[in-house]
C-alpha cells in the first residue's frame, strides 16, 4: 500500500509569494522521498536548488537536469514521483481558502510552537478516513488554529468538533494561521498495520460471536449421531447374537452326531476284538493244528483287528463355549470417541533455497503471529513429507496398462533378437577355419565401427539426458493444455492461472502412488533441509502438524525442482589443437594439450561429487583427471599433459589395450605408480571420479568397478580436466549421480 504524501511545508517570515509563505525544507523532502544519499542533499545546497523550482519542470525537464547532476537512474526516478506527489498535494493545498496575513509579523505561529497543542485536540478521526488517508487519497491534515482571545473563548474553542479528516478547521472570528503536520511512511505503516489487526480482530470477534450457535446445532448433530450409530450397533449386536445363537444349535447337533457315529464304530470294533479272542482261543485248543499254520492265522487275524481304522480318542470336545476376548472389546470401545475437532490447520509451506541435492522448506501456521496465545490447537510436532514426482504418477491407469505393455513388449524383442543372434553364432560356427578367420576380421572391423558409431549415439544421447529427472513440467502442461509460449506469455503479464490450474491438478491426482518419505519434527522447529536429493528431479513436498486430538490434514503440496548440473568443456580455457564436437564433447589434435571443465567443485558445495569420461577415442596415452581450481591460477601450460610436472594436476594414464593405467600426481604418494584393470581399455570404455570433499580423497572406476582410492589430500577446490599425450584422441564428460 502506498503511503500517503506528507505535507512537507514550513512557514516563512515575511514571505509575500504566491505560495502564500511556504517554503519546502530540502532535507526533509529528500527523506520523506527515500533519498538518503548524503551526495544529493549536498549537491541541493551547494546549487541552491529549491524545491519549489523543481515543481515548475516538466518531467522531461526534471529527468534532463538530473541527469546533469550525474545522479544515478534509481534516484532519479524518484525524485520525479516525489515531484509529482508535491504538485498533487499544492493542487489540494489551493482548494482550501488562503487565510488572511495578520497585521502583527509577531502573531504568526511558529509550527515548533507548542500553543497548537495545548490550544487544539487531536482530531477524531474514523477507520474508513484513516484507511483513506494512509492509501493517499486524503490529503493531508490541514489545522487552522487562531490564538483566543480570553480563557472563555480558548475553553469555547477546545470544545468545538472537527468536521472532517480533510479540512480539520476550528471555526473562530479571525482568520487562523495554517500548519502542516508531517506524517512520515513509518507512521502510515504502522498505523495500516495497527488497522489491520483491528479489521482481523473484528473479524475474529464476529466469527466467535456466531460460533456458539454453531457449536449448539454441531452438538445436537452430534449427539444424533451418536444415539443413531447406538441403535444400528445394538441391532447389529442383536443380529450377531442369532447368529452365534444359530452357530451354537449347529455345533450342539454336529457334536453329538459325531459322538454317536463313534459309539457305534467302537461297539462294532469291540465285536470284531470279542469274535478275535473266540478265534484264538478255538486255535490254541485245536491240537491238530500245525504250529505253524496256528501261528500264520492268529497273526493274520490280529493284524485285521489292529488295522481298523477307528478313532480311539473323541472326535469333537464336548463342550461349547462362548469367546469375546476383553482386549478387543477395549479397543473397541476405546475407538469410539468424540472428536473436538481442534486437530492443527495445514501448515503454509514456503520454499527456501534450492540447489542440485538440497532444499530449504520452512512453514508458517495461524499462531506464528500469535506465540504466547494459549489455544489446544497448536501443533506439539509436524511431519514433513516428500517423494519424487515421478512420469507414473502423472499418467492414468490406462496409460500405465499401455506403459506396462510397451515394456513387455521391448522385452520379448530383445529376447528375440538375443536368441537369433545366438543361432547365428552357432551357424557360423559350421563354417572352416579359414573361413572362420575372414569373417571374423571382417566382423571385428565392422564391429570396431559399429562401437564408434554406437559411442557417438551413446554421446549425443547422454548429451540429452544429463537430467536424470523427468520434465514435469511438459507431463503437467499436456494434462491441463495449451503450449509453454502460452504460458510464459501468461506469466510475462503478470497471470497466474497456470500455477492455480497446477495446483488443482495436483490436488486431484492420486498421491498414494507416490513413495513418500517422512520426517517428524519439532513443534519449535520451522525449516528442514532435506539432503541427498537427485539433481533435475522434481519433488512433492506437505506437511501437517499433530496435537492431542491427533493427526491434522496435510498441506496442499507444492512441486520443487532440484538444480541441474551440466559439466561441459571450457572452450576459453585450454591448449592448441582442440575442436570441440559439443559441449560435452571435444577432439585433439596430434599436439599435446590440455583441457578443463567449465564448473568449479567447490567443498562448500558439495560433499560429494562425481564425473565420468567417456574415451571415444583413445591416445597412444590419454591422460583425464583434475586439476586446483581456479584451472586459469593453478594451471602452468595449457599445451603439455595433464598431470606432467605440475604439483596442482591430478590425472591417470589410459592406453589403449592396456591392462593398467598411471597414476600422475608429482610429489604424491603414489606418483607413477599402476593399478591393474580387471579388463583391458577399448574405445568406449569409462572412468568415473567419485571425489570426497570431506575426506579430500577420489576414488577411481572404470566400466563400474571400483580400482580403489587413487588420490588423497585433494584441494578444497577442484576442476575436471583432460588433455592427450602428442597424438588424436576424442574425449566426453558428463555429471555422474
């Protein structure tokens, strides 16, 4: 809100002009203009310039003259919109009727004089003109006071009203001298915010005036609702308890059928062990028997006996029972609560400082202004959430299916193609020897450039793909419509429907898809850092608080984009011979040089950071590595290999063929000393540096595995870098995660 122009004027002694004795102080013009350069109050007083003679010039006038004082454009901007302010507040000035010049110079009232204030109450003046006023369209308050005659007419004069915030005037029998008030913008800010709290609490005071009809009618609702989910629970119990009824005449009628289908089994079973012992005993006595045959039919017939399969323990308990364990009748009842409802507001996210793997999220609820207020609403902790805002959460499930299908298909044709490849194989293999040996160098020619031509696709792609996230943007700009011109036009003029449409968007979409990560916090705590964050991805953050009524509902959540680092070649800094394919791509000449990546790591940046080389071409020595950063300070010559005899370059040794590479570090521990390759280098091939800020160490890969810590004590400040060893070679760099 704009203040309100203050009345800057003070009275001049014998001052017959025609801005009836009204001069402007320059120093208090400035101030109240925000001109606060000391040289521009000292420039006003060595020339003499006057206010009053500014107001006289045209704007073009005015921005000319400034431009010879040689102040600069911002001072000068608002010199003119101060002048404009005092030509407005001189046309007000003119409507009010010009006093008549008293006959004693002495009469004139002093405006340091404090006879106005015992002589004038303060004005009473209303919210709607005060607000008026601090919104510029009052001018200011003009007091016409005039000196009393008597005690009488001075207690007459104390108890006469104001008419208005704008004209202010004591009516008297003389003609009164005028005095302008100075209000200054500290003033006008506090007083708007003082009227602010006044309109919100106002506000407040009648939201809390009509709340206790509310809280009534929610307390017959709810207790409506409590006696009507009574009634359905205590039919529903009425219902369970048939039904366990009907349950328990079932298992009353299934055990005792079982019983009695037992009973009738273990009385024909202990027949079949009476007629057993008749048996036997008919056999013993039987002395005509062969013994043997005696013996053959008795353990036939025990056997029979032994091998009924009748169950010799009872089938079914008899007893029945009825089971309702107490602890599940607690948690039941204990579940049945009333809610007050007093669960914490979604807190207001705000997002801070963002860099390639870090974001700064602080958040603000109804009490941040309010600190000592004592209400049970207050959060007691947040729970902050966030997850990557992923290309399958924003697709439908049907384009999902399709995805899904598309996959499995690319899948079964690389099948496909694996297996014929194989069959082929086997079908060379048919062929001679000599034969054998033709195909096979033309196939490792064609395949040698094959690699070349698949190393340049896997370059120009990983061109492309230096952001490992997706562009949520363009998935978001397809669902709602319309084209990114349209939008940054939008957002030229000053429209904000695409971060609403945004917002509904994401308020509509299904966020149980995500895999949200969570992060409980201090009800003290107002801003969290998240770490270790992929660079390029875009995120998904809330947050809700918690107090004893439980859980509040979450924000609505708000979309962060995580930086993205782009490492290419520095084309100003490097040694002769070297053309440059793309940014991330360069070729060297037969001649030595040397060449460093446009992006300084810096140990206050980053604790850990990585990079990778891809060798599409390999020297008779390619020599890739770092160097102390700044590169154009530590560097000594640009068109020798890196690493040769200067203490501040680091670089490993690459052959082609070769089974170890070199280390170059002069005067470090392990200066050209080897480490073995688990295989050979070919064209293609990629070492990774994985350097540690915090521990000043690198750790070297090649094709993914790991060849140890090759570097220690680096600097604080480092710089990929590159060169070749006097003979072509064609070299890529890309940011590794």
């Amino acid at each position: 809100m704009a203040a309100a122009p203050a009345s800057v004027f003070v009275e001049a002694e014998g001052n017959d002009s025609d801005d009836e004795g009204h001069t402007i102080a320059v120093d208090v013009w400035l101030s109240i203009n925000r001109i606060t350069n000391k040289s521009v109050l000292e420039t006003f007083q060595k020339r003499n310039i006057a206010i009053e003679e500014l107001v006289e010039m045209k704007d073009n006038e005015l921005r000319t003259f400034c431009k010879e004082l040689d102040f600069d454009v911002l001072t000068t901007n608002r010199i003119v919109k101060g002048v404009a302010s005092t030509k407005k507040e001189n046309a007000s000035m003119s409507a009010i009727a010009a006093p008549a010049a008293p006959a004693d110079p002495q009469q004139i009232i002093n405006p340091t004089d404090t006879t106005l204030v015992d002589l004038i109450q303060p004005p009473a003046l209303s919210i709607d003109a005060m607000s008026a006023m601090m919104d510029g369209n009052i001018n200011p308050i003009v007091i016409e006071a005039e000196e009393p005659a008597n005690n009488n007419e001075l207690n007459d004069m104390q108890q006469l009203p104001l008419r208005n915030a704008e004209e202010a005037v004591i009516d008297g029998r003389q003609q009164a001298q005028v005095q302008h008030v100075i209000v200054s913008p500290q003033e006008h800010e506090a007083m708007e915010s003082m009227y602010k709290r006044y309109d919100h609490t106002s506000t407040l005071q009648e939201t809390i005036q009509s709340s206790f009809s509310k809280i009534d009618e929610t307390t017959q609702l709810a207790k409506a609702d409590l006696n009507e989910k009574f009634v359905l629970l205590n039919e529903q119990i009425k219902l369970r308890q048939e039904e366990l009824l009907a349950v328990i005449e079932e298992l009353n009628q299934y055990k005792k059928k079982a019983l009695r289908e037992q009973n009738d089994q273990l009385k024909a079973y202990r027949m079949q062990i009476s007629s057993g012992k008749k048996e036997y005993e008919r056999l013993i006595s039987d002395v005509n028997l062969d013994i043997h045959k005696r013996k053959m039919e008795i353990m036939n017939m025990i056997n029979e006996v032994m091998n009924n399969k009748v169950p010799l323990c009872l089938v079914t308990q008899p007893e029945i029972r009825f089971l309702m364990p107490p602890k599940a009748v607690s948690a039941f009842l204990t579940a049945m609560t009333i809610d007050n409802c007093d669960r914490p507001a979604p807190p207001i996210l705000i997002l801070g400082k963002v860099t390639f793997d870090t974001m700064t999220i602080s958040w603000r609820t109804e009490f941040d202004d309010d600190v000592n207020a004592v209400s049970s609403r207050k959060a007691m902790e947040f729970q902050l959430c966030y997850a990557k805002f992923t290309k399958e959460f924003i697709l439908s499930k049907k384009e999902r299916k399709k995805a899904k299908k598309k996959q499995e298909k690319i899948k079964k044709k690389s099948k496909k193609k694996s297996k014929k490849s194989k069959r082929k194989k086997k079908k060379k293999s048919k062929y001679d020897s000599d034969s054998d040996s033709d195909s096979d160098s033309e196939s490792g020619s064609s395949s040698s450039s094959s690699s070349d031509s698949n190393s340049d696709s896997d370059g120009s792609s990983s061109d492309s793909d230096s952001s490992s996230g997706v562009d949520v943007d363009e998935l978001l700009q397809r669902l709602r419509g319309g084209n990114d011109d349209e939008k940054k036009s939008a957002l030229e003029e000053g429209d904000h429907d695409d971060n609403e449409a945004e917002a509904d968007i994401l308020k509509n979409l299904d966020l149980s898809v995500l895999n949200w990560k969570r992060v409980r916090l201090d009800a003290k705590k107002k801003t969290h850092k998240i770490r270790n964050l992929v660079h390029g991805w875009s995120y998904l953050v809330r947050i809700r608080g918690k107090n004893e009524s439980g859980w509040g509902e979450f924000s609505d959540p708000i979309k962060v984009s995580t930086k993205t680092i782009n490492l290419t070649w520095d084309r100003k800094k490097h040694g002769k011979g070297i053309t440059f394919l793309s940014d991330h791509r360069c070729k060297f000449s037969s001649k030595q040089a040397k060449v460093v990546v446009d992006y300084k790591v810096k140990a206050k940046m980053h604790k850990i950071f990585s990079w990778e080389f891809k060798l599409h071409k390999t020297s008779n020595y390619s020599w890739i590595g770092f160097v102390h950063g700044p590169a154009k300070q530590y560097v000594s010559n640009w068109n020798y290999f890196l690493g040769g005899t200067n203490v501040n370059e680091y670089s490993i040794g690459v052959g082609s063929g070769a089974s170890s590479v070199t280390v170059q570090h002069q005067g470090g521990y392990n200066h050209n000393q080897t480490v073995a390759l688990s295989k050979s280098v070919h064209h293609g091939d990629k070492f990774k540096f994985k350097a540690n800020l915090k521990s000043k160490t690198v750790t070297v890969y090649h094709n993914g595995k790991s060849l140890g810590v090759v570097f220690q004590n680096i600097p604080t400040c480092i710089v990929p870098a590159a060169s070749n060893s006097g003979s072509h070679m064609e070299i890529s760099v890309h940011f590794a995660s």
